[in-house]
C-alpha cells in the first residue's frame, strides 16, 4: 500500500514539534532516572541527594534511584556520569568536581566544562575544621599556638578534595607542621577524631555531625561566608582571620553534554520546587547546610567565582596548576 503525502506531513510535523517521546522534555522522565553522586553512602552530598530523590520522584511519577560512585576523589563518579548514554542519568556533586579536579590532575577522563552542564543548585555547603578535646584548643589561634609549640605532634585529616586543600592553605598561610594521616574510608577518620587518635578533621558539617553531637569534638570555624544556623557561636574562616580560606562551593545537579536548553530548564524547575519544602529546608540546616537554590545561570556564574577562590587556595600551598589550566 502506497503512503500518502499527507502521513509524511504528519510524521514530520510531529518530529518537528517534539512530540515523540524521545523529544518531548514535557514528557521526561520516561523511565527510572539514576542520580550519581560521586561519593560514598553517608557522605554530606549522598544524605542530601536521599532527601531530595523521593520529592523528585514524586514530581516526575519516576523512581529516582541514587547511585554510589566513589572513588579517586570523585573522579570515578564523575567518569561514570559523562559516559552515560541513557538521558535518564544526572549527577549531584560538589563543584569541587567541576573546579578543584581540573587545577589538580593533568588529564581528567571527562570535560568538566563541556560534559558537565550545570542544571540547578540546592544549598552552599559548610566545610569544617573540627578538633578533638584532646588537642586543647578552642579556636583556630589555639591551634596555631599548641602546633608551634609542639611541631610534628598533631596530627589531621581530610575529606579528599577541597576540605584538604583548604587545611593546607591553612598550614601554609602560619607555616605550620603537623602529619597529614591520609584515610580510604573516612569513618575511620571519624572514629580516630574522637578516640584522640588524630587530632583534626576537615569534612563537611554533615559528615562531622555525629561527633559533634556527642560533644567529644568541637568545631573551631566553618568556610562559609556566614555562620551555619546549625552552630552560630562557630566562626567562619574569615571571622578567624583567614578569609582566603573562605569557599561557598555550591552542590548541585549537572546534566549531560547535549541536554536540551527545554529540559534543562524543566529539571532546573522541578528542582527547586522539590527544595522548597519547609521540612527539607529545616532538616538541610540543621545539618548544616546553607539551602541556597540557584538557576543554571546563577549555578554557572557560582561555579565561575569558586574555580578563582580555588585557585588561590592552590597557589597558596604551592601547587602548579596543570598545563591546560594556565593562563585561564
């Protein structure tokens, strides 16, 4: 049987138009959506993407199903995100990812600019420096006081990323000397915090939280650029004297190389009506948080300025930038 003029018509006009279920972003998701958060289960990005995967499933009548990742300071995550194929995968991660990675490895296996299209933001996170009682201080100037007093005593680790980077600027701005023990597994980091064991830990408010409600640990400052409704008598970096170490790095949802502007901004708007829940905004702060939702526009112009306040941090413990991000 020979088709007629007019089903051509049809057929082009609804190509056209968007409306195969392949090209409508009205229409998506059409299938489960997997959210890759380069991190461990428990980790302050993995507790913030589970709390907001059900309120996203309830606007897009999809399962959203959070994936673990991590691995090489996110860098496997992150891989594994920019060479999914199925338009129905998202990553939720700290702009570290898209920031701090390229000015610290000379080849990543993705383009953080190309193939991570930042789609929204839901909260600045807060970075802490935590000690044990042990340790005897209870400031920052404590701590500068006792490492001098006693060089190559103390002992510190961090959350891999920018949590380590910003402890070395520290050490590096008051030339001080204390071991770094270097951990896979940062409840063990945890553990050791407030058995004594080391002496400081630099992680996101969230993943310090358990030891900071047992009150074996303290926080002596956090790097927002205010303080956290979670712990207002703590001060920030800047407060304590040390505004270089200041780093409002947004987390966020990132969306693949080609994603249309439409869907982009279907998600985006989706998102931050999934954030705006009293409950979740309550919850998000009392662990820590800063909820701050942002725009794709707003998130890309956040990401901009964090990659300069990155920079310094970097050029402060003496690191080289790689060879492609010279002169950027």
């Amino acid at each position: 049987m020979l088709m007629t003029l007019p089903f051509f018509l049809a057929i082009g006009l609804a190509m056209a138009c968007g409306c195969g279920r392949s090209a409508s972003s009205s229409e998506w998701p059409t299938r489960p959506v997997r959210v890759i958060v380069p991190f461990g289960p428990g980790s302050g990005a993995d507790v913030v993407a589970r709390l907001l995967a059900p309120r996203l499933s309830e606007r897009w009548r999809q399962p959203v199903v959070i994936d673990n990742r991590p691995g090489a300071d996110g860098i496997v995550g992150v891989q594994a995100f920019a060479v999914a194929t199925d338009r129905h995968t998202l990553l939720f991660t700290p702009a570290g990812q898209v920031t701090l990675s390229p000015l610290l490895h000379e080849r990543l296996p993705f383009d953080p600019v190309t193939d991570l299209v930042p789609i929204a933001a839901v909260v600045n996170p807060s970075i802490g420096i935590a000690t044990t009682s042990i340790a005897g201080a209870a400031s920052l100037s404590d701590l500068v006081s006792r490492a001098r007093r006693e060089p190559d005593r103390l002992m510190w680790a961090a959350v891999p990323g920018l949590p380590e980077v910003i402890f070395k600027a520290f050490l590096a701005i008051e030339k001080l000397q204390m071991k770094h023990v270097p951990y896979r597994d940062m409840s063990v980091a945890l553990q050791d915090l407030g058995a004594g064991r080391i002496h400081v830990l630099v992680g996101s408010v969230p993943t310090l939280s358990p030891l900071l409600q047992s009150g074996r640990t303290r926080l002596l400052a956090v790097t927002t650029t205010a303080r956290i409704s979670a712990a207002p008598e703590v001060p920030t970096t800047t407060e304590a004297g040390y505004p270089d170490l200041s780093a409002d790095g947004k987390w966020g949802f990132y969306g693949w190389r080609d994603i249309p502007d439409a869907l982009r901004e279907k998600i985006s708007q989706d998102i931050h009506l999934a954030v705006d829940d009293p409950a979740l905004i309550a919850k998000l702060s009392n662990m820590g948080m800063i909820v701050a939702p942002a725009t794709a526009e707003e998130f890309t112009r956040a990401i901009d300025h964090h990659r300069e306040q990155i920079r310094e941090m970097v050029r402060l413990i003496g690191l080289k930038p790689p060879s492609s991000e010279r002169g950027r």
